[in-house]
C-alpha cells in the first residue's frame, strides 16, 4: 500500500506528554541504567537536524515527497527529544541547547566535512542515492521502534512506557515511509541495490553511533539488544531489510552487536 504523503503532512503533530503524571517518577524514579539510555535516545533525537542538514545537500532535496516528509520527520524527531528531556529534567538530569552544542563541537572537523562527503557522494551516485537514504533511514527507524519498545517493556514504568509507545507510534509512521520509498526505488534499479547492499555491509552503524562514545553505543545496545529477548529483537530488525529488493541475507544490526561483543 502506498505511502500518503499529503495525509502525513497534514495529520503530523508533536507527540504530547503534558497529560501524563510525570509526578509520579519522584516517587518511583527510573534507575540509572534506563535513564541513561533515556539520555542518549534524547541526544540523537535533538541532533536529527544535522542529519536534516547532510541530507539536503544531496538529489533527495530534488525529491517533492522526500522533502516534505523529512519536514515533518525532523519536527516530530525534535518534539520527542524534548518529551525525553522532560523525563530527565524531573530525575535533575538538564538537557540545554549549549551542551548539546558542545557535543557537537567536539565532533571537530568530522560534523564540518559530513555535507560536503554527502554532497560529493550522493552528486556522483546520482538519482539512486535516494534509495540508498531510504533504505538506510528505513533501518534506522525500524530500530528506533524496537529500542523504544524495547526500553517500555524492559523498565516497567506505566507513565515511561506511556510516553515511549507514543514515541514508538509516530516512529512507525516514519519508517512506513522509508520502507515504501527503499522497496519501490531498490526494485526498480539493480544498480541501487548493489550500492545499497555495500553502503548498509560496510557503514552502517547503530544509531548515534557517529555521535556518541563507544561507551554510550555499548551501554544502550546492551541494555536493549543484549540478552536472548534483545538478540530476537534485533534479528527482526535484520529480518526486515533482508525482505528489500537485493538485501537478502544481510544481518547489519547482530553484525554490529558481534562486533561489539554484545552477548545473546
């Protein structure tokens, strides 16, 4: 079934979270395991734009359907990290734009070179860099639906799992999106699929993972893809972009668990 990208842009709204108790995490707080993890998935939602902004430099700009949804894509993403922030606000945890700022300060030259390596890259590629975006934004946000799942379930916390499933919701809408545009743009050009299927076996990483430390990938990825639950989760993930045109077998998401020395 086709994506309804005018139904999109017009039902698209910030996820709410006013109506819930956040009172309720003073007297049963999160631990800090969970509230780490709660900060990392606020950090790479705030930073969203930056990839916004490597995105535009690239054919998928010239795409009408593309550029309205990552309108709208990057105000929700932004609305859910400040959903997140209000979390951690209430357990003393302030999230400012000036720490946010240095975080990607410190990224140096790397931030400053990333639209010009996107521009280059996806000028030279031409019109199927587009469905190497979808397919890779496709993978993105079928983890970001497993990892806010996955945290509900694991903490327990009727008001946190409220507001995560909500989250989890509009991510599902995304990455409808994504996979409509990645199946019907990789089946129509082989030449998308090879480049596809090498860009996700050789670069891709977990979500943030170009942002945050190697300690921060690890603790998230083994709080919510550790252990024989998290490893099925992250096979369906695995499972999901296998199903595209071209992409059998790839297995990107345990690979980066492996990697890692995640243990099932």
């Amino acid at each position: 079934m086709a994506f309804d990208i005018d139904r999109y842009t017009t039902t698209s709204e910030k996820v709410t979270w006013q109506d819930l108790d956040f009172e309720s995490f003073r007297d049963d707080p999160l631990p800090e395991s969970t509230l780490r993890s709660l900060r990392y998935m606020c950090d790479i939602e705030y930073h969203t734009v930056c990839y916004l902004r490597d995105l535009l430099v690239t054919p998928s700009h010239k795409d009408v359907d593309v550029t309205a949804f990552m309108t709208m894509w990057n105000r929700e993403e932004f609305w859910h990290g400040e959903a997140l922030a209000a979390v951690l606000k209430v357990h003393g945890i302030v999230v400012d734009y000036d720490e946010l700022k240095s975080t990607r300060l410190k990224l140096g030259w790397k931030d400053r070179l990333d639209p010009v390596k996107q521009a280059l890259l996806g000028n030279l590629i031409g019109k199927d860099f587009i469905a190497v975006h979808m397919v890779w934004g496709a993978a993105n946000e079928w983890s970001a639906v497993a990892a806010y799942n996955r945290l509900a379930d694991l903490e327990g916390h009727p008001v946190l799992a409220e507001l995560l499933r909500r989250i989890a919701k509009q991510e599902s809408r995304h990455v409808a999106f994504y996979a409509t545009q990645a199946r019907d743009r990789l089946a129509k050009s082989k030449k998308a699929q090879v480049i596809a299927r090498f860009a996700l076996s050789k670069a891709w990483g977990p979500v943030g993972s170009g942002v945050m430390t190697d300690d921060e990938v690890f603790h998230v990825m083994s709080h919510l893809m550790g252990g024989t639950d998290g490893r099925k989760e992250a096979a369906k993930i695995d499972a999901h972009i296998a199903k595209m045109p071209g992409l059998s077998g790839l297995t990107i998401v345990q690979d980066a668990l492996d990697k890692r020395g995640i243990a099932a």
